[in-house]
RNA sequence: UGCCCGAUGGUGUAACUGGCAACACGUCUGACUCUGAAUCAGAAGAGUCCAGGUUCGACCCCUGGUCGGGCAACCA
C-alpha cells in the first residue's frame, strides 16, 4: 500500500461502496482531519476472539489499508475484574494469524489511566462531576426508567472542593468498593439513560493486569473509549450497533474536556451473527467453563482459535468477511457462507489424499499375492506445483462401506455384486462376492480386476463410479474427529420458554471419534497440514498429533450431492 | 405514553447526484469428470414493509403508520 500520488486512495473500480466506505471517501473529500484515516481494534481481553470479532478485525484494518490509514490494535482494559493476560495474548495472536499487523501501534485503554484521572479533576473542578455516596440499587432506581425521567442524586450539589478531597480519596483506596462513585452531571431528565449522569469511577481494589495495585479506582468504557480514541488520533471510531446510543456521551466528554478542532466519530455497524452457532462471549464461556466443549479452541466453537484448529485458514476468514458485507440491520448468516469460503480455499492448496474412514475389506482374487504396486499419483489436480506422491496397491484394499450396496438403485454410481468401478489411479474390478459372517453383516468382498485398466494406461473403458481406497497392509492408522455443527438449531438462541436454555439445543453429535485407515504418504504429517481426504471433505492434523498416533480434524466435508439427493 | 436504529429474492449485500432491481451463497437443470468434488453453461426466485404525497418517473425524497432490534451494570 505504498505507491504514493493521486491513487493514494484506491478508488473503488466498478465495486460499490459499503456504508462505511462512502462516508470515509466523503470525508476525505470533504478534507476532514486532513484526509487521515485511523481506525482501531479494540477488545477487552475478557475472553477469546471470535469470527465476529474476525468481522471487525478484517473491517478496521482493511478500512484502513484501502485508504492509506493506519489501524491499532488497543485493549480496552478498564475492569480488571474480568480481565486478563491469557486473553491478552490469544487477542494478539489471533490478530497476527489473520494477517494484520498493528505494527507499532500497540496500546491499553490502562496507558492512559493518568490523563483520564486528570481528566476526571477537570470535570470536577468545571462543575460538571460529582462524587456519589449512594449504593448502587438507589442510584439505578433514581435514573428512572426510559419512559419516565429520573431523579437527582441528594450529593449532586456537592461543593467541588468537598469532590476533589472525595475523589483524591477514592483515589488514594480510603475506601471500600462500592461505597463510592464519581458520576457526570448532565441531565437526570435525558430521554438517552446513558445521559443519566453515568458513572464515570468506580472504585475497585483489584489488581489489574497492567497497573497492578497502582489504582483503586477505574474508569467506565464511557468514559475511557472516547478519550483514547482522541489521544490516538482515531478518524473513525467504528464499533457495534449497540453503542449508537452512547454516542451523545462519546461526544459529550470530548466536547467537555476537548478544546482542538479534531474530534474522532463514532460510526456504528451491524454484528455479524452465526446461524447454527451463539456468538455471545459470555456463552461461549459458559460452554467453556461447563466442558461442553474441551475448551476456547475446541474445533467446533466459532472462536478464531477454534476455527484455527478446526482447519480454517485466514484466507478463507477474509473472504468470508469480505462477503457478507457490512450494513446496519442485523442479520444472520448463513453458516453454509462460511462453509463454502473454507472449502473454496482448501480446494486450491489442498494435497488430495485417500482416507477410508468406515473399511470395508476387497480381496482381489486374480490379483497377485505379495505384489505391490506403486502407483505415482497427483496430489492436487488444482495446484500444478503441487506434484506427487506414491500410493501403493496390493490384493486387498479397503473401501469405504457405503460405496457397496448390495441391492443397489439404478442411481447408485458405486459398487454391487457384478458391478464394476474404478479403483481411482489404479484398476477397474467387479464385484464377484460377498462374504457375510454368520449374522448376515457383510464382512468381506471378492472382486476381480481388469490388468489392461491400469490408470494412465490409456485404456478407454468407462464405469460409471470411482472409489478412494487404502491397501490393508500398507494403511496407517488414525484418530479421525469428525466435527458437525455445534447446535442442532438453526437459531440456537431462540427458546421454546423462559426455562429453556440454550444449552438444550446443542448437538449431541458433534463430534464423532473413530479410527480411519489411511494411505502411508502421511505418515509425517504434522500439524497444521491440510488435506482432502477424496471423495470425502477437507481434513487437518490436529495439535494433539504425534508421529505414532496421528490425529485428523474434519474441517469440512465436500458438497455431497449424492447425500442430498437421498434426503 | 420515551429515545435511537433498521426494513430490498431463502440468506447476506448492491443499485452513482430519483430513470421500472444487480451480485454472492443457497436451490434447480444440463455438460464435463478416474473425487456424485471442482469446473462450465443455464434456470427459477424479490417488484423493494404499508398507505398517502412530490415528480414525466421513487428502493431512493416528504408525511403518517406497521413490524423488528437496541437503551434503565459501579460490564464492554
């Protein structure tokens, strides 16, 4: 992003605009903060990120890439009651694994601790704040309700040198959590309840993340976001739908405490919401906490970690970001969006390999005993770099168990007694038999093979089905997890009543663990590795993987068609 | 009885300063195929929440409704 001059900023060929995007074009336009754009990332280290938080990440830092800006990464980290360095670190290194690079720009709503107290004596001494002794169910009930005005505090005319002694003292931890607040004075008959004279300290003797036992009392969001925003310079301040009712206080604070020109804007967006999945921080935690998931990063949690180890790849994360758009109106996505964006990706760059996950045994009768060949097959037909590698064949190879019926439809492109496939890369064989054990399951099939169909041999001969294979003497074992959806509800959120939970809609198979025989190519595979098991979906080696005991993630399957014409 | 926001095919987003609605996913056909994948070709699907108004002409502007979401933590 670099080439300077008139295409500074990359117009926006053909494409049309989102919301966002035109109103930063009109106010470069417009020549508002010298045609700067700096936007921000700012979580509070309270949990692990999640692909709406991927939503805003991509939005910050492409918003800001499109127009020659810059983007910070900064924590909100006001309430060290909830916050953490575990969350600290997983926010950063999620944000790197998606490709984008704060640079220098590393900062902590706690960097500015100092100036937001001076900034507090300021309203203090301007008359416009005051020191609260009243608990917090009075003060709550006093603020009224959104309908009807509230009341004002009994301390709100408090003398400002009795709130500067009151506040210095909060300060210094003379007293207990709680027992005091400094609020803003405002307006108590405000139709906005954040215009209530909000809270702008509380005092809380907690040990924070950063600070340690430097402070006992700390700042709302309110009153923190707004004011580092300025102090970093930010243009647009963009954040969620739910903060469009706290923009008059945005304002209000700067605009009290702000004498400049520059003020940054607060623009607000809708938060992308999931189908089949909650978004919610506070109930992913609880899935954590509970162990309905083995933890922030269990494969099927909608965190960027779970996604990571489920076999994501930020590629596909940006895509997906990229595509579903960014407006006003809430909405929910199609979790098949998400689903395609992977599958797109992993198509590409994935090695092809086979994978039999349900082993049905075929012995080749007329195939030599003790004879392997060594098939040279491609690993990507997609990727012409990707090259190849070597599958052996032998007499007996297993197939997937339900590429075999024995009375099949007309429809059914695979095997049956007297039907032929193709074994893919290697021969055609037929069906001669079926070997059954004394309950009737089928345990065993005899087949024959065609020697003048060896792949690449420029035998014509067409069957209508091709199977994925693994030769029984030469297959290695695997743990293979099988993921599915997390909730069995499109909406897991909406509940049948006020007892219902949202736990009650999550899926009792999403996961399924079983052992797959795959082909020896493998057997080094580490984690991250990606690969398509053929004919059966996209899969990576989990970090639990070692050398003797490989463990695969079903990241996706492929589209099935057949499945779906059978539903 | 308050304030703020929103409303376009099944889903999500478009439609330049007003000129009868486009793209993606999904769905359905068909072609191709040594992955029932991918790819390719095509189709169906909304008349833009409703009612008025302005205009030669409105998804777009105005008025009034309806519906949905948000706001009453010493959370962010």
């Amino acid at each position: 992003m670099i080439d300077k001059g008139s295409e500074d900023i990359k117009p926006t060929e053909g494409k049309s605009l989102n919301f966002l995007e035109t109103i930063i074009e009109e106010d470069i336009r417009k020549g508002k903060n010298d045609g700067r754009v700096h936007t921000r990332f700012p979580p509070e280290p309270n949990g692990y990120l999640h692909i709406g938080h991927a939503k805003s990440i991509c939005l910050n830092f492409g918003l800001a890439d499109k127009y020659n800006g810059k983007c910070n990464l900064r924590f909100d980290d006001t309430n060290p009651t909830k916050e953490e360095q575990e969350y600290v670190n997983s926010i950063m290194e999620d944000v790197r694994w998606l490709g984008f690079d704060w640079e220098d720009r590393l900062f902590y709503a706690s960097d500015y601790f100092d100036q937001l107290y001076e900034w507090a004596i300021k309203l203090i001494k301007d008359g416009k704040a005051y020191v609260d002794d009243q608990p917090a169910d009075l003060i709550s009930e006093q603020r009224g309700v959104p309908t009807r005005p509230g009341i004002e505090s009994p301390f709100r005319k408090r003398s400002i040198e009795e709130n500067l002694e009151l506040f210095e003292r909060m300060k210094k931890g003379e007293f207990p959590d709680a027992s005091k607040v400094l609020r803003a004075k405002i307006d108590m008959a405000s139709p906005n309840m954040h215009m209530r004279d909000p809270v702008l300290y509380r005092i809380l003797h907690s040990n924070h993340h950063r600070t340690g036992d430097k402070w006992c009392v700390y700042p709302m969001y309110d009153f923190a976001h707004g004011q580092s925003d300025y102090l970093e310079g930010i243009t647009h301040s963009i954040c969620t739908l739910e903060f469009e009712i706290h923009r008059p206080l945005y304002d209000w604070f700067l605009d009290n405490l702000i004498e400049s020109e520059y003020r940054p804007r607060q623009h607000e967006f809708a938060r992308l919401n999931l189908s089949y999945t909650v978004m919610s921080k506070r109930k992913l935690l609880e899935l954590v906490k509970d162990k309905y998931v083995t933890g922030w990063d269990d494969p099927r949690m909608p965190t960027i970690s779970g996604l990571r180890r489920r076999g994501y790849t930020p590629e596909s994360i940006r895509n997906f970001a990229d595509r579903v758009g960014v407006a006003k109106r809430e909405n929910v996505i199609d979790v098949g969006l998400l689903e395609f964006s992977i599958r797109e990706h992993l198509n590409l760059i994935s090695p092809r390999i086979f994978a039999v996950l349900d082993p049905l045994k075929v012995i080749i009768t007329n195939y030599p005993e003790g004879k392997t060949e060594e098939l040279n097959l491609e690993n990507n037909p997609e990727d012409p770099n990707g090259g190849n590698r070597i599958v052996p064949f032998s007499r007996e190879v297993y197939i997937e168990r339900d590429d075999f019926m024995e009375d099949p439809p007309n429809k059914f492109f695979r095997l049956g007694p007297g039907r032929e496939v193709r074994l893919k890369g290697a021969y055609v064989i037929k069906c001669e038999d079926v070997k059954k054990d004394e309950n009737g399951n089928i345990i065993e099939l005899h087949c024959t093979y065609d020697p003048t169909t060896k792949s690449g041999s420029g035998d014509q001969r067409k069957v209508k089905g091709t199977l994925h294979w693994v030769s029984v003497n030469h297959a290695v074992d695997a743990e293979v997890r099988l993921y599915d959806r997390l909730f069995s509800k499109e909406f897991p959120d909406e509940l049948e009543n006020e007892n219902d939970d949202f736990k009650n809609n999550l899926n009792p198979d999403s996961l399924q663990v079983i052992t797959g025989k795959i082909e020896p190519s493998v057997k080094n595979a580490k984690h991250p590795d990606h690969f398509q098991f053929q004919r059966l979906g996209y899969f990576c080696v989990d970090p639990d993987s070692i050398p003797d005991k490989l463990v695969f993630n079903r990241t996706v399957s492929l589209k099935d068609t057949w499945a779906k014409m059978n539903k």
